[in-house]
C-alpha cells in the first residue's frame, strides 16, 4: 500500500496575489503622498502661528492705545527692562525683566493674558519705545510674510517698521504707532 501525503503543497495556475515588486511599489507610492500631506500640514501650521501672531499684536496694540488714552504715554511704567516699559514683552526673569510691560498690562486691566508669547519663540515679541514714550512699535517673527508685508515700509521709531525692518533681534514684522 502506497502512502500519499495530504499535506503536500500543490501549485495551481489559478492562484493570484501580489509579487514583491508591486507591494514595493505600493509602498513607495504611500511613503510619496504620506510626506506630500505632512508637508502641506507644516505649512498650514505654520500659517495658523502667524495668524496667532498677528491676534497677538492686534491685542498689545489695543492694550497699548489704551494705556495711552489713560496716562499720555505708552511707557508701561514699572514692566519690561529694568522696569522702563520696553524689550521682550512678556518675558520675567526676576532681575533685568522682574515684571513684564504684558503683566503689567494685565494687572492695570488694560490686556487679558499675562503671556501675550509668540507660539515658537520664547521670548518671541518685542517692543520699543521712542519719543520719550509718545510712540512704539512691537515686533515679531512671521514664518510666513504676505507680500504686503514685505511691501510696507513705515518707520515707526528705531528703525522698526511696519514689516519689521529692524532685524537685531531676527523680526520681520512690526506694528506701532507713530
């Protein structure tokens, strides 16, 4: 009696499936449009922390043309560097910067949010004082300029315009007051 194996592997013509090279393929071709959305991800990232931004400056700017209205000037008495309303807007570090031109702006209830930050740079916004306080502007990095940013050139006082041409700091971007 001859004994058979049942469990021998028989090859039929009929059965389908993928070769490696298309499984290869399909994976590249998934790898391509993975990077193409994560990429487009970044960029509408990136967009939304200049649209923050923007938020930003608008609020320190109504704050500041507020304290204005009240005291005749847009020094913040007693915030920022060593208290003369100016530098880093929301940054405290106990001995240069003890209390920031924002908390100051918050405790007088002039701005809502004692950390008025930009959402990447930390300290990220900038302001300067001219005219012995009778203008400012504040700065800040935009990751994304408009061309209408790039375009408007207004000084506003140390050589900070209204695209942000002073570039000590690395800011491209400015808003004040003449």
């Amino acid at each position: 009696m001859k004994i058979t194996n049942i469990f021998k592997e028989t090859k039929r013509k009929d059965q389908k499936g993928f070769t490696l090279i298309e499984l290869l393929v399909v994976i590249a071709i998934i790898g391509l449009l993975a990077s193409v959305v994560m990429m487009s991800l970044g960029l509408a990232r990136a967009k939304a922390r200049d649209v923050k931004r923007r938020a930003d400056l608008k609020q320190i700017m109504t704050a500041m043309e507020l304290y204005y209205s009240d005291y005749n000037t847009f020094q913040v008495s007693g915030g920022g560097y060593f208290g003369g309303g100016q530098g880093w807007f929301s940054y405290e570090d106990g001995s240069a910067y003890v209390t920031s031109v924002a908390h100051r702006l918050n405790i007088l209830g002039y701005l809502g949010n004692t950390k008025a930050e930009d959402p990447m740079q930390n300290p990220g916004y900038m302001i300067y004082l001219c005219n012995n306080g009778q203008s400012y502007a504040v700065s800040a990095t935009l990751e994304y300029p408009t061309a209408n940013d790039i375009a408007f050139i207004q000084t506003t006082c140390n050589g900070v315009g209204g695209n942000g041409t002073y570039t000590v700091y690395g800011k491209n971007f400015a808003v004040g007051h003449n």
